[in-house]
C-alpha cells in the first residue's frame, strides 16, 4: 500500500464546543480531510471532565 502526503490550508471556525469546515474548498477528498482535521484536534484538546457537563 502506497501513501503520500500533500500539504493543504483550510479554515475552520470554532467555539469551545463546535467546529465549522467547508472541507469541499480543498478537494475531492474531503472525508480524509475530516479525518485528519479530528485526529489533529484530539491530540492537541485536553479532556477536561472536572466540573464540566457533557456533551449536548
């Protein structure tokens, strides 16, 4: 299996609880795009639970 790898920009819009994307601006690869965007994001967000309620 093959890999490559391409370096792409887009922007996204966040508040603490929701993030916004239009990853169909960079390709037609977006579902990778997304993927990527949320790995990303889980490695850099701490979990916090303490004091915090969930998820609505």
């Amino acid at each position: 299996t093959g890999s490559r790898t391409i370096d792409l920009e887009i922007t996204t819009l966040s508040s603490t609880h929701h993030v916004e994307m239009t990853p169909s601006d960079v390709g037609f690869q977006d579902r990778y795009i997304v993927q990527e965007v949320i790995k990303e994001m889980a490695k850099s967000r701490p979990i916090e639970t303490k004091g915090k309620k969930g998820f609505k």
